[in-house]
C-alpha cells in the first residue's frame, strides 16, 4: 500500500561506505589527531580540570577568633593590658583589630572648654559667630555661643575637656610584645549541594596539637595558630613600622576539596596587605574608657588607638565524580576524533600536490568494492542508500 511505502522510511537505517587509502602522510596525520585528541582528553579534562567531577564553590563558613598575649603598656588606667584591653571587637569574629600604639588623653570631664584649634571651620573673632547648640562638625562638642578671642579665636564649646590631643603617633607608645601574641582561627565549613561540612581544626588529637603548634608554611602548614609578627612578615612588612601607625591585613583561607579522597580537604593560609604598597596608610579608631572619682565625678580617659586590622576572607571548592560530565567529557573527544576523518579527506582531496591522483585511486576502490557485492542479490533499501 502507498501509505506504507511512504512511513517505512521512518525504519530505514542508513550506513557509510569507507574506503581505505594507503598514503603514509595522511595516515601519520591521522594518528597525530587522534592522539592529540586523546592526550587533551586525559591530560587536560580529566587529570588538569577534573572533568569527571562536578563542584560546587558556594561555601558556607563561620570563623571564630581568639587572641593571647600581655604586654606592658605606658598607659593612665593600666600598666599591663591583656586580649580583653586590646582587642576590637572582643566577641572572636571573623574581622578584629588589635591596638599596637595609642595616643591618650587622660581625665576628661563634661564641661567647658575651646575647641581644638585644628578643627577646621571653628575660628571666630566674636559670639556671634559661634551659634548656639550647633555642633562643631569634626569637632569634639556643641557650640555655647562664647568666641574665645584668647584661646586662638576658637569658639566654646561643652563637652569632654580637655579636647583630644591631636599629634602623630609616638614610637615610644608602641606595643613591642604585640609581636609574639597569638591569633587562633576556628573555621568551620560546609558545601550543601554535597551536604560535607568539615573544620580546618583535626579531630583527632586536637588538644595536644593546640597547646604546641604554631603555623609555619613548612613545619606545621595546617595549625590554626598564628604569631602576628609571621603574619606581617609574610605580607612583606616589618611588625615595628605596621605597628607605629597600623594597617589592614586580610587572611585568606582557601579549601580545596576533592570529596572522592577522605582526607584531601584541607585549608590553605595566605596573608596580603589590603593596601596599595606604595602607600603609607595607617588604621586607626578612637575609644574611651569611663570612670567616677571619689567625689562622685564621671571621668573618662580617651584613647586614639593604631593597630593591624585583620579581615578573615574564606572560600574554596568541593569536587565528586559524577558520571554525567563524565560522558559528555568522553562522547565530546569521540566526536571530535571523528571529525578528523573529514579533515584527512579534506587534505587527501584538495590539497595534496597528486590530489588528482588520490582522486581517482579513491574512486577506483569505491567501483571494485561496489563490484564484489552484487547489487540484485541486495534489498532495495541497501542499494538505494549506500553512500560515501
């Protein structure tokens, strides 16, 4: 029925006929494909990328610091500061400053007083200049209304008195042991698309190797201890000259898990300063300590505090085998060795110095072959749809 003999296309199959030629150059060139592909497939999918592994780089970390260490200090409230005198903040996060040299102005008490006369936009030459309750803008109080003729034409003020001394920090004032004091990194991470959380801390002997590691890229490359003075060493500082004024430093925690190994997930530490090397910028905050004097004053001691900001930066990647890249990896390189047989055609045919020659040879081979298979012992289907 015509019906039929049209949709029995729909179970037709169709094959290729292939011709072998003898030519060393075109073979040689064949076989450098195909190892070229297969060399690209193994070293550079599979063993350079991991092709056969998924990832997943969306972390989800939480840090916890701690710092130990005392120093002695020439300060108005103590002589002796411990992590709880010198760390901002003291919660253990995963950002914290730690005060290397301060500038103090002691015994403040609310009052009235002129403001510091490198305040800028406060001179005044009468009252009228100096408005009443307006606050001095970068300045330390509110206005009274009372210009100060004798105190270099600053307007009064009421606030904390005497107002902050304003000088560059003081050699003398830095923090030398702050170079030995410790900072410990708790890191715990997890990656939900393969549900692995792990911690850059062992569980195994974790007490013995707290109380006697400390980092070092060499010796002990996986300790969550670290010595501030080998962080600003690695960041290619000297302690003494980050310490006078401050700096910025981050701490880099990369993973690099690969999930078909138990033990490969492990963090690796690097530290950079967050600053341009060519500049001389410092880090510096101000804060206060309060107090009441036996008459029942309140007092307060004010601190212009320089120290190394540190900035605990996480990320990373997990990997696990999973067949579907895997096969797309492998059906990818196949598809491309194929192709090579179109650019060795293509080479044979038409660019060949004797192409005409190879030509005919090919064509000759297609008329023999055709010869030994007799066309009217063949389904039609066969003699209709055999091709190059």
């Amino acid at each position: 029925m015509a019906w039929q003999n049209r949709l029995r296309f729909l179970f037709e199959y169709t094959t290729v006929k292939y011709v072998g030629m003898q030519n060393m150059k075109i073979g040689l060139l064949y076989r450098i494909f195909q190892l070229t592909i297969m060399g690209y497939l193994i070293g550079w999918v599979f063993l350079k990328n991991k092709g056969y592994q998924v990832k997943d780089d969306t972390i989800e970390s939480s840090v916890l610091t701690k710092v130990k260490g005392v120093a002695r200090v020439n300060s108005t409230d103590s002589d002796l500061w411990g992590p709880e005198d010198y760390v901002f903040p003291n919660q253990g996060e995963n950002f914290l400053s730690i005060a290397t040299n301060f500038i103090e102005t002691p015994n403040q008490t609310l009052g009235n007083c002129s403001e510091n006369p490198e305040v800028p936009n406060n001179k005044c030459s009468k009252d009228e200049e100096c408005t009443v309750g307006e606050a001095v803008r970068a300045g330390n109080g509110i206005k009274t209304g009372i210009c100060l003729e004798t105190h270099n034409g600053t307007c009064e003020i009421y606030g904390w008195c005497p107002t902050e001394q304003r000088r560059d920090p003081d050699p003398a004032n830095v923090v030398r042991e702050a170079e030995n004091f410790t900072l410990y990194i708790r890191n715990f991470i997890r990656f939900s698309q393969f549900n692995f959380s792990t911690s850059n801390v062992p569980k195994v002997n974790r007490k013995l190797l707290l109380k006697n590691c400390l980092y070092d890229e060499t010796v002990h490359p996986y300790c969550p201890i670290f010595r501030l003075g080998d962080i600003v060493n690695q960041t290619g500082h000297k302690f003494e000259e980050m310490a006078l004024r401050g700096g910025s430093i981050g701490v880099l925690i990369e993973w690099r898990c690969d999930l078909d190994k138990d033990s490969d997930c492990r963090p690796h530490y690097s530290f950079v300063y967050l600053y341009n090397t060519s500049e001389t910028v410092g880090f510096n905050f101000r804060f206060a300590r309060y107090s009441t004097d036996a008459a029942g004053q309140r007092r307060r001691t004010f601190y212009n505090v320089f120290g190394i900001h540190f900035d605990i930066m996480v990320f990373g990647t997990a990997r696990k085998f999973c067949i579907i890249p895997t096969i797309v990896n492998i059906a990818s390189a196949l598809t491309l060795m194929a192709a090579g047989s179109y650019i060795c055609d293509i080479v044979l045919l038409f660019v060949m110095k004797k192409r005409s020659v190879h030509t005919e040879s090919m064509l000759e081979r297609m008329t023999m072959n055709d010869k030994e298979i007799p066309l009217k012992i063949m389904p039609e289907g066969l003699q209709r749809k055999f091709s190059l």
